[in-house]
C-alpha cells in the first residue's frame, strides 16, 4: 500500500531556505517524512520539521502534491508545504540529522536531493492553484535507491536493538 509522506519548503525573510544533512545518505534534503497513523498531512509536516530541524514552524501554503511511484511499498504521495519558523531550538534536532543549516536560494549545496531541489524551486513559484506533479527516478537511481533502503533498514534495526 503506498505510503503518504509531508514536506516543508522553511523560508525565512533573508532569502534562505532551512535543509538538513540525511544521517543515512549524506545528502542535504528539505525535512519529510511520513504521516504517521491518524496524523494530518498538515500535523506531520510540523512534527518532521521539529523533529528534523529542532525549529518550530508555522505553515502558510500547499506547494503541491508529489506523486513518487518508484518509491517501495507501492509508492509515495508527498505533500509539500511553504512554513516559517516561529521558535524552537536547532541544536535539539534528532539523529536523523547530522546537520541543520539555512543556505541562500541562490546557492543551494551541490549535493541537494533532486526532489528537495523541484519542491523549492516549485514553492518560489506565485502558483494560484498547487502543483501536482509525479517525480521518478531514472532506472539506475530506482536500483541505487532500493539498495539504500535495504541498507537503511538492517542499520535502523542494529541501531534499534543497541
């Protein structure tokens, strides 16, 4: 069944946007994750952020919907939102962090996860109405991806039973 997941494009009023370091890729991403049960899109995109990043953040917008066929167990559906911060504390964020930091949109890190790179450029845009988009990954990236997951899996399990 597949899985529904929400994101969060975090601007602030100097022309950054919020990103994290994956732990598990190594990657700078956008904070996401997924819904967990009885949780709106809207209350798991709060809860990511301040997982993710330590920060509080208030939504203002849909960005839109990201429809990720490829992803396991018969895909992802991923809203986005465009939110600000009003508190909280980045040296609070959890594990799956090894770093948060805000970085100028006009100098995204050479290493941003291509999806994260759509939804920012995506939430700069004055749409009337959200995107809905499908994102895929090429075949070599399908296979790399699922490889990964593999991986990210037997880790979170030895991790857990630490």
């Amino acid at each position: 069944m597949p899985t529904n997941s929400s994101s969060v494009v975090v601007l602030n009023d100097h022309g950054e946007v919020l990103l994290m370091l994956r732990e598990d890729a190594r990657i700078w991403a956008l904070p996401a994750g997924r819904r967990e049960p009885g949780e709106t899109y809207e209350q798991a995109a709060v809860r990511e952020v301040r997982e993710e990043t330590g920060h509080e953040v208030e939504l203002e917008r849909v960005v839109g919907d990201y429809w990720r066929p490829q992803m396991p167990h018969g895909g992802d559906q991923m809203r986005v939102y465009v939110g600000h911060v009003t508190g909280g504390d980045p040296s609070t964020h959890d594990w799956e962090s090894l770093e948060v930091r805000w970085f100028p949109l006009d100098a995204l890190p050479r290493w941003l996860f291509r999806f994260s790179a759509e939804h920012i450029e995506d939430a700069l845009v004055d749409a009337e109405v959200p995107f809905v988009r499908e994102q895929r990954f090429s075949r070599a990236q399908a296979v790399l991806l699922a490889c990964f997951l593999a991986y990210r899996r037997v880790r979170n399990l030895v991790r857990c039973h630490q």
